[in-house]
C-alpha cells in the first residue's frame, strides 16, 4: 500500500519538473517528461495494489499514446494516439458504469444531459474547424469527433457519478477526469493553435488528473449512493 504522503510529494515534484522542462527545453523533452511522468503514476499504481484492471488498462494505453507522441507529425502515430486515448477515456467510463446502472433520471434531466452533449459537440464542430491545414491529413477530422464524443461521454459520466455518490471516491473521479479533460483541451490550443504558453496548463492538468487516478483507486467501491441524489 503506498503511503498516503508519497503520492502528494510526488505529484508535486512531477509539476514543477515539467514546468521547468517546459520552460527551459525543446519540445522532445517535454514529451520525454510526460512519458516519464506516466510511467511513474503507472508504477506508483501497481505498487498499492489496489488498482482497478480498467483503470490499469486505461493507463497502459496513455502510456502508448505518449509514446507515439514522439512521432506525432507522423500521419499513422498521430492516428495512433487519438485511438489510444480514446481508449483509455471509454477504459475509464467502463470503470463507473457498472455502479451507475440504477441511476434514475427524470425526462426533464435526460433532456438537460441531451443539451449539455449537443452544445459540446457544437463546440468540437467549433474547434475541429480551427485546425490550420497543415496539420490535416485523410480522417483527421473523423478521429477528432471520436475523441471529442469520448470526452464529453466520459465528462457526463463523471458528473452522474459526482451526482450519486458524492463522496471522497466521486470526487477523486471527477476531479481526476475533468483534468484530464482540460489538459486536452489546453494542449488542442497550445499544439495546433500554437499558443504555447498553453503548455503549462496541459501538463499541470494531465499530472493532477493521472494522480487522481491513482488517489481514486485507494478508495473501497462499496459505497451506496445518496438518497437525496439517487434519481438524479
């Protein structure tokens, strides 16, 4: 079991790390230290034994995606690393489902999570149309919209779950997953949109994310969901 101290040290020194990489060197470096970074949660996460397989799964496949961003000017790693991603991101909403299978909702909440996934979709149509051309190759667009779709679904389960369970578990959950979500988000506006200082957020969002995680999967599961909250 790792000590409860180790992982909060260790995150913090991973931020400041990659923070300095990315301030002061190239670009390959700031991939070796997000490689390296990953690899380091995925140890801290075999080491506690108390990791979920899906979650373990959804880390091999980040440790995948960050190793074909090496390559990622390349056409075939670039597809690579969004399926990968991808991947892990529906790796972890399988993780939550099957304690969400009894969640109740109303037709007025089916029909506010139906509006929230429209207007994030309409946002993907959005920033899809911002890729510069020169990024673009045969189903980059197609490869966009299955992530993005595996982010918002993944975004709505970590909300349901939030919204169930309202504890320490559901929180690390979310927490973890929305960061996972914003580092995507700042690194599409960092990498394609070449604003670079964006970089910063993208790393600082992806260690916080991977770390709650890993945070997640000390907690027992056999939490029963709050009343007031059941049905929505």
């Amino acid at each position: 079991m790792l000590p409860k101290t180790y992982l909060s040290v260790i995150t913090l020194a991973l931020l400041l790390v990659n923070c300095f990489i990315i301030y002061e060197f190239d670009q390959d470096a700031s991939r070796w230290a997000r490689l390296i970074s990953t690899a380091i949660f995925l140890l801290l996460l075999i080491w506690q034994r108390t990791c979920n397989l899906k979650i373990l799964v959804a880390f091999c496949f980040l440790l995948i995606s960050d190793l074909l961003l090496f390559y990622y000017e390349n056409a075939l790693a670039n597809t690579g690393t969004f399926l990968m991603r991808i991947s892990a991101y529906l790796m972890l909403v399988f993780t939550v489902v099957p304690e969400l299978k009894n969640l109740k909702s109303s037709p007025f909440q089916k029909l506010v999570f139906f509006g929230v996934f429209i207007l994030n979709l309409g946002m993907l149509f959005m920033l899809v149309d911002m890729v510069p051309a020169k990024f673009g190759y045969p189903f980059l667009n197609v490869l966009f919209y299955a992530y993005g779709i595996s982010m918002i679904t993944l975004v709505i389960a970590a909300i349901s779950y939030s919204n169930r369970y309202s504890n320490k578990t559901s929180f690390f959950y979310t927490a973890a997953t929305l960061c996972l979500v914003f580092s995507d988000i700042t690194s599409f506006i960092a990498y394609y949109l070449e604003f670079y200082e964006f970089y910063f957020p993208d790393r600082i969002f992806y260690i916080l994310g991977i770390a709650g995680l890993v945070k997640f999967t000390t907690f027992a599961r056999s939490h029963a969901a709050v009343a007031e909250l059941e049905s929505l």
